[in-house]
C-alpha cells in the first residue's frame, strides 16, 4: 500500500476543520477508493458500496472536528464506513431467496482465488479483519479499533480465518496450495 502522502493528512485535515474544502477534497481524493474497496468488502454490492463510500465522506466532512490529527485518518474512515454500512444492513430488506448471483469471472492469480474464496466462506466481521490486516496493511490495534475489538480478539478472529481458509481451500480444486497468509503483526507480545 501506498501510505507515503498519510504525512499531510493531519496538515489538510485541520484545514478543513477550518472550512477548506479543497483540503477535504485532497483527503477524498487520496482514500476514496480504499474506503470504496473495503465498503465493497462489507457490502458485496457495488452500488451500496458506492452509496456507503459517498455517505462515509459526507459524514466525515460533517464531523471533521472530532478527528483527532494525532490519529490516521484511513482508520477513522474505515470505521464511519463500518458503522454506516451495519446502519444500513439493518435498515435493508432481505432478498428473495430465489435470486441467483452474479456470474463472476474466474480470477486469474493463486492471490486473487484466495480473496475471491475469503469473500465467498468467511463471515463479514471476518473478511474486513484480513481486508485491513493484510491488504490495507494496518497494524491489529488499527483493525481492532475500526471492528470495536479488542486487540486480542482480532488475533482470534484473524487465527480462526486462516485456519477455515486454509481448510476450504485444500478441498477446492483450484487452490490445493494457496499461498499462505502471514501471521498478524501487531503490538500484542
């Protein structure tokens, strides 16, 4: 991931606090499609990823002064969007039933099955820990912070994922040997 830009963040962000919405559209700029990725995660659906990704930016603009620029902003982001999408689900109707999926296309590296297979087997919670540990790359207190866990909870959370992954994919064809996660890395001894 590219976090080398994350330095101005609290430099733009006090700006905005202070009415810049050019400051705010930077920021925007620089996380809107990590903070649409992750949504895409929780939601599956590209559309209320899209709806989520956009409400997540107005809700950040509109509580711009509670940020604390001592702190990352893409965390913080990450857990508006969480909670408004947990909003949401609640509000949603379920589906019938009897509406077939998508046709996906077959992913084409040993990396990408594995995501693919993730998104299909895991449980939401789940999917977003290994979305933010391993292809955000936040540390666990980061992820642990954005799922409202604690630190030790995420490493459980993390552990059990692998374990299940690892298990789903010995037994589907495509992915007899699926490139190993890296164990969490964290600040927990």
């Amino acid at each position: 991931m590219n976090h080398h830009d994350s330095h101005e963040d609290p430099v733009l962000a006090r700006l905005a606090r202070d009415g810049s919405s050019a400051a705010f559209g930077m920021l925007v700029k620089r996380y809107h499609a990590r903070v649409f990725a992750f949504l895409l995660t929780l939601t599956k659906q590209r559309q209320d990823a899209e709806d989520l990704t956009q409400e997540t930016f107005l809700r950040a603009w509109d509580k711009i002064h509670r940020y604390d620029p001592a702190q990352p902003l893409l965390p913080w982001l990450f857990t508006i969007g969480r909670r408004l999408s947990i909003a949401a689900l609640r509000k949603k109707k379920p589906l019938p039933e009897n509406i077939p999926e998508a046709e996906t296309s077959e992913p084409t590296s040993a990396a990408l099955r594995l995501w693919e297979l993730a998104r299909r087997e895991l449980p939401p919670e789940s999917y977003s820990a290994l979305w933010l540990h391993y292809r955000e790359e936040l540390p666990l207190k980061e992820v642990a912070t954005i799922l409202g866990k604690r630190e030790g909870a995420v490493k459980v959370i993390l552990h059990r994922a692998r374990k299940l992954l690892a298990e789903r994919a010995r037994s589907t064809a495509g992915l007899a040997h699926p490139p190993p996660l890296p164990e969490p890395q964290g600040s927990m001894p």
